[in-house]
C-alpha cells in the first residue's frame, strides 16, 4: 500500500471507530434517542446492549491493521441495516436531530466500504 492510501486507510479507519465508539457509548448509556428507536423496533434494552457491543467490536477490530476488513465489513453490515431500520420502521429525524444519526450511518458504511476495497488483497487472500 503507497504511503498516500495508508493514511487515507488510517484517517477512514479513525473516522468510522470514532462513529461507532460514539453511538456505541450512546447506546450504553440509554441515550433517549436510542432508546427511542429501539422501543420502535421493540428491541429495548437488550438489543440496544447487544448493537452497543457489536459496536465496540468492531471498533476494535477497524484500529487493529490486519482485522481492518473484518472490521469493515461487520460495520457495514450493521449501518446497512440501520439505513433500512431509518427508511422504514424507524423514521429519518429522530426526536428533533435533524437527520444526523441518519446521516452518521450513510458515512460509516461509504467509509465501511472504502476500507474493503483498500484492504481487498487481504480480503481475496482469506477468502481464497
């Protein structure tokens, strides 16, 4: 990898750990605004605990170089899912945020996505 594309790697990485680091604490600390949406999915309190440590998961496997993949590729699982849970069920603005948990989850998976394809020879290599 050039020295240009690891720090755009690095930055993408720390971008994508700081928004799952962020809602996960939310979601620990029984945000109103996640407990909101979880009450709407009928999934409070354990799946809102169960998403808060998928999170923190996969935290921890975005910072660490060689499980950054695997760490992509589970965020983008979960914000896919969480843009289809926003466009259906739950609605866009949240108790008065303007769309912002929304818009966090669309650049967490564009960026979720842009970490596998710079990571994609590590990905072909163990899916192979």
């Amino acid at each position: 990898m050039k020295t240009s594309t690891k720090f755009i790697d690095i930055g993408t990485r720390l971008i994508v750990a700081g928004i799952f680091g962020y809602t996960a604490f939310l979601k620990f600390t029984a945000a109103p605004a996640f407990v909101y949406i979880f009450q709407r999915l009928g999934m409070e309190s354990a799946g809102r605990y169960g998403f808060a440590v998928m999170e923190t998961i996969t935290l921890v496997l975005l910072l660490i170089p060689r499980t950054a993949w695997r760490g992509a590729m589970l965020g983008g699982l979960m914000t896919f899912g969480a843009i289809c849970m926003h466009l259906t069920i739950v609605e866009i603005n949240i108790l008065g945020d303007g769309g912002l948990l929304f818009a966090s989850a669309i650049v967490a998976l564009v960026a979720c996505f842009s970490i596998m394809v710079m990571h994609r020879t590590e990905l072909e290599a163990e899916l192979n």
